[in-house]
C-alpha cells in the first residue's frame, strides 16, 4: 500500500509539499518528522483518474 505524505506549515497547517511513499517507509519519515517537530498528515495514495 502507498501513502501520500504531506509536511505541514508551522503556522497555518497549510500542506507545503507533498510525497508518496510505500507502507515501509512512513515509519521512518513519521520518526524523522517527531524528531524535529514536524507536523505530517498522512493519507492512503489513491489513483489518479483519466
């Protein structure tokens, strides 16, 4: 399963950027982001329609 990854603005909790990532990998990015007080908001990756 992917997940899309968004790093939220400090101030307003706007999304600043965003990536998808796999299953395995959002623990290490959710540790990275506690790390630094990172505000994150996670959400399963969909699929684009054409």
């Amino acid at each position: 399963m992917r997940f899309e990854i968004m790093r939220l603005d400090d101030v307003d909790g706007t999304p600043v950027d965003s990536t998808v990532v796999d299953a395995a990998s959002v623990n290490r990015i959710v540790q990275q982001a506690a790390a630094i007080g990172q505000r994150l908001w996670i959400r399963p990756a969909g699929t684009t329609a054409s």
